[in-house]
C-alpha cells in the first residue's frame, strides 16, 4: 500500500474510519435491547441506514423503491373480522 499517496488524496490508510463506520451503521441499531432481524428485515435497515448516513438516500431510493414496493391487495368488508372476536367465536 503506497501510505504516501493515500495520505496525500486525504484517503484514511486504517481501519479505524470502517470499524466507526460499523459501529454507527450496525451496532448502534441491530443489537439494541431486545431486538431480533432476520436477513430481510435486517438487510432493509441497514440499506436505508446506509444510504441515510452516505447522504445518497434520494438517489439510492429510486434505484431500490421497486424492490421494497410490496402488493397490496384489497379485502371486502365482508372477509373483516371485529376486534376482538376471533375465527373460532363465530357461530355458523
């Protein structure tokens, strides 16, 4: 690795910028108290924390709206069950 040259484009040559990087990113939101993820819901954070803190959000957003867009699909009146009944307190 050629430090002088890094050093002299203001480029960091240690770990220190990536491991304070993870510690914002990744630990200060995944292992708080109580939290669980799993790869999805996991990964979706982490992708708009990312692009939040990199002040890319905008332009990253676009690029992935249509992967977080999910199918809505409408349900008539007549398939809601009242709160706080369930399927079983139905008479039929």
């Amino acid at each position: 690795m050629n430090y002088a040259e890094h050093l002299s484009h203001n480029l960091p040559i240690g770990s220190g910028v990536i491991e304070a990087t993870c510690k914002t990113l990744v630990t200060q939101r995944m292992k708080c108290s109580g939290m669980r993820w799993r790869h999805p819901g996991g990964q979706g954070i982490l992708t708009a924390r990312s692009l939040i803190q990199s002040g890319m959000f905008d332009n990253g957003w676009k690029l992935l709206a249509v992967t977080y867009c999910a199918k809505v699909t409408e349900v008539g009146m007549d398939n809601v069950i009242p709160f706080p009944m369930q399927k079983g307190d139905l008479e039929l």
